[in-house]
C-alpha cells in the first residue's frame, strides 16, 4: 500500500509539473483559473458581448454622483471591478471596506472600481451621499437611476459584482458579499 501511494504521488507530480511547463495556458490548472493568473485572450475583439465569463461586458453610460459622465468602455486598458449595490444592503455594507482598501492598494497598478448604485431602491440620492461619506469612498459611484444598467446586466441580488479585465472581457462573476481575500484574488488574476 506504501508503495502505491508513493508511485501515486509521483505520477500526480510529474502531471503537475507537465501541466504547468509544458502546457501553460491550455494547462488543466490555468483552465480551473488555478494558476494565478487568468490566460490572455487573443482578439478579444471578436468575442460576443454578454453577460458569460469571456463575453465582452455590455457598455453603458451613467452620472456619477457628483454628476460626472461614466462610461465603461472609457476603462479599457484597466482592470475593472464592476459592483452592483445599494445602501441598505447589509452584504454591500461589509464589503464596501474591503473594496476601498484594495483600490487604495491596487489603482497605481491600473485597476478601477465602478460601484454602480441602484439608485430606484434607495429612499433618497441623499442616503447614497451619506453612505459614502460614511465610508469614505473615493471611486466612482455610478448611479443607475432608471435601473437600466441593473436591468442590462440582469441584477437580481445585492450586491453583485463582474470582474472585467484590461480587454474589456468579463474574467468572473460573484453575486452576494465578498471576502477581502476573494477580492483581492480576484484583481490579482485579471490581466
């Protein structure tokens, strides 16, 4: 049985390491997102836009709150987390700390937060402003007043969020509050 397991392990070894010189990118590991980092995309262009992990994310423009225009095409060249919340939220509510510590920590290394607001669940504009203050947050909050950009992107919980990367190309997506150690695993893997 000893000896079973031995050759058993070394087996899995030599996998591994094939897996991870000679395969890279079609790898096993890169494919289950393992490796650390997701793959580059060739012509990211001619991918369909949509909802799916490897679609384009759909464009949109919306104002900020401090009235400014947004525009997620804008970000391209960026690494892009696009969350979707609202105040009342208690899952938002958590991991609202952890957004601004890893943009705080990430934004010289080109990543960006766009924290669209849904605006038509919340009691005033002035609830969003307060929340802000409160937390002190310093990216973009987008405000989806219509509920059109929700809509779009099919938000049917809060908070939810899509990881995009520098292509414009959805790498992941996470519905419900997120883990500071998620988040950051995330940013760290979109290239």
């Amino acid at each position: 049985m000893k000896k079973f397991l031995m050759v058993a392990a070394s087996i899995l070894a030599v996998l591994l390491i094939v897996d991870m010189t000679i395969l890279k990118d079609q790898g096993m590991l890169s494919q289950a997102g393992l490796s650390g980092q997701y793959s580059k995309i060739d012509n990211p262009e001619d991918l369909p836009e949509g909802l799916e992990v490897k679609n384009r994310a759909p464009d949109f423009t919306l104002q900020t709150l401090n009235g400014d225009e947004v525009k997620l095409s804008d970000y391209r060249g960026k690494k892009v987390l696009l969350n979707f919340w609202a105040t009342w939220c208690p899952p938002c509510k958590a991991e609202m700390p952890y957004m601004q510590e890893m943009y705080d920590k990430y934004k010289k290394e080109g990543f960006e937060i766009l924290a669209v607001n849904s605006t038509v669940t919340e009691k005033s504009e002035k609830d969003v402003s307060e929340f802000v203050k409160k937390y002190e947050l310093s990216f973009l909050i987008p405000m989806d007043e219509k509920n059109r950009v929700s809509s779009d992107y099919e938000i049917l919980a809060y908070p939810t969020s899509f990881f995009i990367d520098a292509n414009g190309v959805i790498r992941s997506k996470s519905v419900g509050g997120m883990t500071k150690e998620f988040l950051e695993k995330e940013i760290k893997k979109l290239p």
